[in-house]
C-alpha cells in the first residue's frame, strides 16, 4: 500500500481526470468522519449537515458497522437470491418487526431510485392499470421510471420521451387528488417530506385524503421514504406520524449505515408478482444485510429518532430566531431542515463551508440541512451561529 501524501490539488486532479463530468464538485476532499463530523485532506473539520444526502443517520465510522461488514466480509460476501442465506433471513426478520405488520414481504434491492422503480412494477402488475400521479416538485429518482415520477425540467427535459402514463398533481393541494387519481390509476407515489423539492412537509389532510381515495379506487398507495426513513423525520418512519397505512413504502439511504442498499416493503393487497418478473444481482448480498442488521440495531440502542425530534427542534428553533431580511422561511420535520432564502441559495451554501458548516441545497433558494442524527446540541448551536453570521 502506498504511503506517499499527495496534495489537496493532486487529489482533485487526479479525480478530474477520469471522473464522468456530471456532477458539480466542490474543491474539498473529504478523507474521513467520525459522527457528525467530517475532515479534509488538509485536515480541516467540518459540521456534516450533508449527511451523505440521507445516508448517514448513523454518523461515521460506528464501530458496530464497520465491525459487522469486515466480519461479514471475511465470512460470505456475495450471495444471490438463487439461494437463502443467513444474514438476509435475519434481516427480513428485523425489518418485520420495525416496519408496520400488513408490509411483510420485502425486495432488497441497492438505492432509492431502485427501489422506486421496482415499487412502481410492482404497481401497475398488481393493478393491471397504467396510471401513475405524483406530485409537483417531487423527486423519486432518475432512471427512466423514477425520473417519469420525479417533477422537474431541469432533471427530465434532456431523456424525453419519458415513460407514457405519469401525470403531477399540485403537492399539498388534496381537492386536486379527486380529479386525478382515477380507475385508470395504478398508483399514487409521494413524499412525506419533500427533500430535492424544497423540505416541504406534506400536509394531514392531503395525506390522508390520497389514502381515502386510493383505498376506494383500488389504487396502490406508494410512499417515498428514501430519505425520511429510519429516524430522520423523529419517528422511525415519517408514515408513523401522518396516520397513514401505505401499500408500499420505498426505503433505502440510511438503511445499512452507508452500504449501498434500498428495499421495498409491501402488503398483501399488492398480491403475487410472477417470478423473475423484477430480479437484482447485488440486492440482498450478506455484505450489505449484515450491515443493515448492525445499522438498524444503532439506530435503535442509540433512540436517533428522539435525537432527531429533539435536535430538530433546537435547530429550526434556533434558525427562526436569525433576524435576517433574505430569509423568507424555516420549515421542515425532525432533522430535515430547510431556510428558504429571497435570493439564490449557492453564495449561502459556500459561505457556510467557509465556516466549517457543509449543507446542501434543495432547489434554487433553499439551503437543506441533513446532518447525521448522532449530532449533538452543541454542534447544533455552531451551525445556528454560522447561519447567523452568513446571514447577517
């Protein structure tokens, strides 16, 4: 193994060289983590309040993580679902016990967006329909059948013709829902909490209301908690909090401490799939349930959704306290947080890593705050008195 240093700028040239091109990188090199916190290759630390865009509930570098997959790793690391194994049967059990009793069967799969589209398939084979409504200023993915449910021109308008089908109703608009969710419905897909779209909390009443009309219509209720999952909004599930009982719910980010893997849960009233209608290589590996068995076994020991209530609240309390006329609002739910600003997020969002503070955005005048739910008060009190000066 080399040992040779290399620069910040050796680092980033190095990646320039070969890496794809499609993703604005900012010219930091993250190189490790322990919590909430994350360091650069200068050895700079930083407040994550990026929290690998969901991923990272747990922090970095838990112990029992990283334990979990080095074991697992020397033991069976692959292992498709040609055969059982161990580690997957365990963690079917876990996620029954976690997960509401009418979703009890369960496809691993390895991202957010796989799991959207598998829960869509899923939709229109049960149904025998081929409308599918989702909501403006959604995001649910972008491959092809994510990206035909995910709003927005900016993501969409370069891969036409999308996916036929798919139409948007207004979020947080329930007399809209009436009109679209018809009997040529396979599905409605939303978010609890819109993350790309602005950290826009749904609404009860329009929630409930696509509930009440899918389960009169024969519709499937599909609710998106890829980033909302496992503690993040401050119950383990946002549906938890809305009264609502979905047909399907997509998970995935957070679900195995980092380890590339996303799931979709689903209830009886789905009814069978054919086999080998929908399939994965790498869903379900031992490598990746056995982190998730760890992963989940933190969130749990640890109670991260009480922190996540709990520093939620300190946070969007703290940010609404900053006198500033460029802020126009704080919303959010638990450890999902928004400022939306009068003006262009980006100088924000630089300004703050200047302060040792990385957010991420959520649509062009919205700062997103998304850090680890392992955070702790005063590390809050240091993102809040950041905001505050950038914002001054």
């Amino acid at each position: 193994m080399s040992t040779t240093v290399r620069s910040t700028a050796d680092l980033i040239a190095a990646e320039e060289a070969h890496t794809s091109g499609l993703y604005n990188k900012r010219a930091v090199v993250l190189v490790r983590g322990e919590g909430a916190t994350v360091f650069d290759s200068d050895g700079r630390a930083y407040i994550d309040c990026v929290g690998g865009q969901g991923m990272a509930n747990l922090g970095h570098g838990n112990a029992a993580v990283a334990e979990a997959i080095a074991q697992q790793a020397r033991t069976l690391a692959s292992c498709t679902e040609l055969f059982y194994n161990d580690r997957r049967a365990e963690l079917y059990g876990v996620l029954a016990g976690i997960l509401p009793a009418a979703l009890d069967r369960v496809f691993l799969c390895n991202s957010g967006t796989e799991a959207v589209e598998g829960a869509l398939k899923f939709a229109r084979a049960a149904t025998k329909r081929p409308g599918i409504v989702a909501t403006m200023r959604g995001f649910h993915g972008k491959t092809m059948g994510a990206l035909s449910a995910t709003w927005g021109p900016e993501y969409r308008d370069l891969f036409g013709p999308l996916v036929p089908g798919f139409s948007h109703v207004p979020f947080n608009k329930p007399e809209a829902l009436d009109a679209a969710i018809t009997d040529d419905t396979a599905a409605f897909i939303f978010e609890l909490v819109q993350g790309e779209g602005g950290v826009r909390p749904a609404t009860h009443p329009f929630a409930q209301e696509a509930a009440r009309l899918c389960a009169e219509r024969g519709v499937l209720l599909i609710v998106d908690e890829v980033q909302t999952g496992f503690g993040r909004t401050g119950t383990l599930f946002a549906i938890e909090q809305y009264g609502i009982a979905p047909d399907i719910l997509c998970l995935a980010k957070s679900i195995a401490g980092g380890m590339p893997m996303g799931a979709i849960a689903f209830s009886r009233t789905v009814g069978d799939i054919p086999k080998r209608s929908h399939s994965t290589t790498f869903g379900g590996n031992p490598l990746a349930c056995a982190a998730a068995i760890a992963a989940i076994g933190e969130i749990r020991r640890l109670d991260l959704p009480s922190n996540a209530r709990e520093r939620g609240s300190q946070l969007m309390a703290g940010l609404r306290s900053i006198r500033s006329e460029r802020i126009r609002e704080v919303r959010g739910l638990g450890l999902i947080v928004g400022i939306e600003l009068k003006e262009n997020a980006g100088s924000t969002i630089k300004a703050l890593q200047d302060e040792g503070v990385l957010t991420l955005g959520a649509g062009p005048t919205v700062v997103r705050f998304l850090p680890p739910l392992v955070i702790t008060a005063e590390q809050i009190d240091r993102v809040v008195a950041a905001t505050a000066k950038v914002l001054s």
